[in-house]
C-alpha cells in the first residue's frame, strides 16, 4: 500500500499540471469509491470547481477546491491517481479498471484506476475537512515532530512500538514498508512496549523515521508492484530497504544474521533477530 513517500510524490507529479485548472466534467464508473455521495451529487460538487492547491495529510492526496471543498483520494491498495495531457498516450492501464475520470478545461485527463477497489475518494465541507485533518497524528517530516515529542508519546504508553506506528492517529502515512526499516535502523523490535523505549532509542527512532521517509521521497517512492507517480512512473526506492520484503533467512545487511519474519498486529514483519532484541 502506498505510504507516505509514495503519497507525497504523487502529489508533487500532480501540482504543476493541475493546479488552475478547471474541472469541467466528472464520470464516476464505480460507485462505491465515492461513498457516501451518490456519484450524481459527487459529480455535480467537483464539476466547475478549480484546483487551488494539491497537499498531502497522512496518506491522502488532498485537492483543495476553490468551491471551498476539500477532494481527498485515499490509493489504498492499488489506486492510482493519473494525469495524462489532451493527446498524449493513454495509460497503460485496463478500461476495466477506471472508477472516476475529470475531464479538465484544457482537454487534460485525471483518471482514478483501481483494481481492487479499495481506494476512497472523498469530499468534504472546509468544515468537515478540519475534522478529519484534526483526527490524524502528526506529520514526521513537520518541524513539530522532535524527537522530544516522540520520546514524551511514546513514554505514556504500553504499546507495542510497531502498531502504534501503524496507529494514524498517532504518527500519520507510516505503514508496513517503513515501520518495518524505521524499527530495523533504530534497531529496536516491533513487540517492544512503547514505554520500555530509552530516550537514546527514541531518539535513533525519530531520526531513523526522518530519514527513511526522506530518502524513499527522494527516490519518489517505492515501487513493489502497483504504485504509481501521478505522472505513471515507478518509484526507484526499492533497493534501499534493508528488510522490507527480504524473504526469511536473507542475510541481515548490517550483521549478517538470518532474518526473521514475524507476524505483528496481523501484519507480516521482518526483522533482525540479532540487532533487534526483545529482552
Ligand atoms: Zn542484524
């Protein structure tokens, strides 16, 4: 699922064509990704609407609208979120799978592709939106998060480290991917009850956070089979994860131990057994 990086590069893809741009037709082909708007209200809501700003918050892709609405697509499993200029190639992507197209007043195209049918687009009042921007934990790339913050957070409960990484509300757009790196540099493991955590540990976690995220956005993400930029490219990180992925029994590449994979809060997750230790 894309994570915070890969959300972060779609929207920089998407900023320079679309914002200004007008709106000027919305097909929904799928009903189900524009819940709870029946897609007649939903498209009468986006249609004239001009883009005024492309952000991201946590793992969504945020298009403020000059109606004063807030778009959101949330890509969950295989969304992808595509531009494609008024006669360039199509892409390459089965009809089968479009859920919403915008036709934009310059003939441009923004389609919204998913195969599974998880993805989520939403609008919402300014109001509305405030809520849920409200409901999500802070930014790790924001100035605000410290490692101060984190240490003081993560002192006032038990959990175990790696779901309340997972946890939106508490830290926003860290999934599997670099939950998994970020626990692996920190060297700290996943079941480790959050307030068992040093402050020296804390502190290798919030820079390891920083700087997973960091690099995978530098590399506009990371491509395992189905994200894609908004412009359709795949993103280049994948050869820096350090156990992402890593099946069983691959050398750890810091000690050269056998990773081992767990399952975690349901979620499969590797990691060393040598620089990772309980206690
Ligand atoms: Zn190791």
């Amino acid at each position: 699922m894309p994570e915070l990086p890969e959300v972060e590069t779609v929207c920089r893809t998407l900023r320079e064509p679309l914002v200004g741009r007008t709106i000027s037709a919305a097909v929904v082909t799928w009903p189900r990704t524009v819940e709870p708007l029946d897609p007649g209200d939903f498209t009468a809501r986006v249609s004239d609407a001009t883009v005024d700003a492309i952000e991201r918050r946590a793992k969504l892709i945020v298009a403020r609208l000059s109606t004063g609405d807030t778009l959101t697509t949330h890509l969950r499993m295989t969304g992808k979120l595509l531009y494609t200029r008024h006669g360039a190639t199509p892409p390459e992507e089965p009809e089968r799978h479009l859920r919403i197209a915008y036709e934009l007043d310059n003939l441009d195209m923004l389609e919204f592709f998913d195969a599974r049918k998880f993805g989520r687009v939403r609008l919402h009042t300014a109001e509305e939106w405030d809520d849920v921007s409200a409901s999500y934990g802070p930014e790790p790339l924001d100035p605000d998060f410290t490692s101060d913050w984190l240490y003081q957070r993560l002192r006032a409960t038990t959990r175990q480290i790696k779901p309340l990484l997972l946890d939106q509300k508490f830290i926003a757009g860290i999934g599997n991917i670099y939950a998994d790196e970020a626990l692996f540099l920190a060297r700290i493991h996943p079941l480790k009850p959050a307030n068992t955590i040093s402050r020296r540990k804390a502190e290798a976690l919030h820079q390891a956070i920083v700087s997973v995220l960091s690099q995978a956005i530098a590399n506009a993400g990371t491509t395992l089979r189905d994200y894609r930029s908004g412009s359709g490219a795949i993103g280049m990180n994948k050869p820096n994860l350090n156990v992402y992925g890593a099946p069983p029994g691959t050398p750890c590449p810091r000690c050269g131990a056998r990773l081992k994979r767990l399952v975690v809060g349901q979620r499969g997750t590797t990691i060393c057994p040598r620089c990772q230790r309980l206690r």
